[in-house]
C-alpha cells in the first residue's frame, strides 16, 4: 500500500535513479577543530564497518573513503529504503605545519576521529631575548660623519 504523503520521497528516489547518484562517491558530514598542538577531524560513518575505511596520505593530501554496501535485497520488498549505502569519500590538502608522519585514527560509535599533529616547528614557542652586557665585549670605533 502506497502512502500518500509520502510524495516528497518518492521525488527524491525518482530523481536519484535518473541522475544516477549512487554511483558517485558520497560526502561525509565532518567537524574539524583545533585543540592545543593538534588538529581534531571527526567524520559521520554510522553503520559502516571500521574495516572498510582507508585513510591515506600522500604528500599533502588527507584521503578518507568507506564503504556501505548495500543490503542484501534478494526475496525483499522495500516498503522504505532511505539509508544511502554505496562509497564515502572526503579530501582534505594539509598545511606544512602538520605532521604527517604523526596522523592517528580511531573508529567508535560511527564516527571516525583523526588526529592530525602539529609539526613541532609550527607550534608557537617563546623566543629569549639576550641583553646587552654592561661592557663591551669588542672594541668600538668611533666614526665621524
């Protein structure tokens, strides 16, 4: 039986199977933020299996893709088929002051937190001024002008 205030949503699946959407990569809701001397990424993955995540860096460039795959759908009559599945993918061009090297993931209650370090030359640090002594320590000249 077909609900009849349901006609936004079946637009919205008649659009998607005619422009195709699931075949390209899906964008990922992130939150990004500074904390000290590192740099906090957490992206939106409910449902996707840790397993299924690759984070890649290469250069300057943070790469993170994961996989739904789409349910099992043999002998099934959907009655509501909502949540996307298909490929995730988000890039991000990371400055020079980061350590790359240093980068550490972690995946729990669906969302995955990356920890993008500072590189230890772009943390801001004191700079010690010298005095100068009360005596001379080389010869002065004098110079007439």
């Amino acid at each position: 039986m077909s609900n009849p205030f349901d006609v936004l949503s079946q637009f919205d699946r008649l659009a998607s199977s005619v422009f195709d959407t699931a075949r390209t990569p899906r964008l990922m809701p992130v939150d990004l933020f500074r904390d000290g001397d590192q740099y906090v990424l957490s992206a939106d993955l409910p449902g996707i299996d840790p397993a299924s995540v690759d984070l890649d860096v290469d250069g300057q460039l943070l790469t993170i893709r994961a996989e739904r795959p789409a349910p099992s759908s043999e002998n099934v009559k959907w009655i509501s088929h909502e949540r996307p599945h298909g490929t995730y993918m988000r890039q991000f061009t990371l400055g020079d002051g980061v350590d790359t090297e240093k980068i550490t993931a972690n995946y729990e209650h669906g969302v995955l937190s990356v920890i993008v370090p500072m590189a230890e030359r772009a943390k801001p640090r004191k700079i010690q001024v010298a005095a100068a002594s009360a005596t001379p320590s080389r010869e002065r000249k004098a110079v007439s002008v």
